[in-house]
C-alpha cells in the first residue's frame, strides 16, 4: 500500500483517539482500575490474597493484628480479589490515574484485630471474621475462642465423658 493511499485512509476517516488528558478518557463499563477495600466489611479472612495473581494484596501478621494492605503499585486489575471476597468487601473501582511522587501513597491498609485461644492465648484468626462465621455457622460458643489444638482436646474430653457415662454399669 502506497503512502498517498494511506494518507487517504487516514484523511477520511479523520481522529480515532483522544486527545487525552484534555478530553476525558473513553471508559468502558467492563474498564478495571484498582480496588478499594472497605474495612467495615473486610472479615480479614485472607481469601482476596490467596488468588491475587500478582501478590498486590497481603496478609500479615502485626503486634496484636493482622494487617491487609493492598499495593496498587504490583496490581494488574484484574479484579478476581473482588469476585472471591465472601464479605463483598472488595470493589473495583475506575480509578488509573495512580501515579505518585511517594510510594506510601500507593498503599493502604486494614488493621484486624486478631482472636486469641481463651485456654492457651495463641492468635486463632481476625476477630471480624471470628464474628461473620458465627453468624452462618452452627458453631456453639464454647468453641469459638479456642485454637484448633484446644478444640480438639476440649471435644476429645467431652466426647470421652459421653462414651465414659453411657458404657458404666448397669
């Protein structure tokens, strides 16, 4: 194709882009941009962390909680932290327009109080989501606060003294 019959291609179908950022740029509704996670909903139950494919979410341990931040600065919008949120706590926003002169303003963060064993103080998980699955689940109180370990010896004990009274003399 010769240059003249390209320049008549271009000349007749005229401007295909915007002329970004003076006019507003074309999003779509499927458009990504990154997330925001919102703390009064986040259970901090890690789910958001364990798909994000390129680790821009993390869990970790801090002091007396656990800590979710969230580094725009690795994310690839992809969105899939969103769709597998069970708290719905994650959205995706339209945002891209990210760029920053400080790397703390990339990141943010929320701080979870985490559950200790009421029986030998080990961290079980965040409370918040000690709480939500309360709420699904048939999990009686006694139960709750306590790590798997003890669980499982306060469980073994009980199910022993059942056995223990219905195999006693008749």
């Amino acid at each position: 194709m010769s240059l003249v019959k390209i320049l008549e291609i271009a000349l007749r179908t005229g401007r295909v882009t915007r002329r970004y950022p003076v006019e507003e740029p074309l999003l779509t509704p499927e458009f990504r941009g990154s997330i925001e996670v919102d703390p009064s909903k986040c259970w901090g139950c890690g789910a958001c962390t364990k798909v994000c494919p390129s680790n821009a979410l993390t869990l970790t341990p801090s002091g007396k909680g656990l800590v979710l931040e969230y580094f725009v600065g690795r994310c690839v919008f992809c969105g899939m932290c969103a769709e597998v949120c069970p708290a719905k706590a994650i959205t995706v926003t339209k945002k891209f327009e990210l760029a920053s002169k400080n790397l703390r303003d990339l990141r943010s963060r929320v701080v979870h109080e985490v559950l200790r064993c009421s029986v030998c103080g080990a961290p079980i998980t965040a409370e918040a989501e000690v709480r939500a699955v309360v709420k699904v689940s048939p999990i009686t109180e006694e139960y709750v606060a306590l790590c798997p370990r003890c669980r499982k010896e306060r469980f073994t004990k009980s199910v022993a003294l059942r056995i223990g009274a219905s195999s006693g003399p008749s």
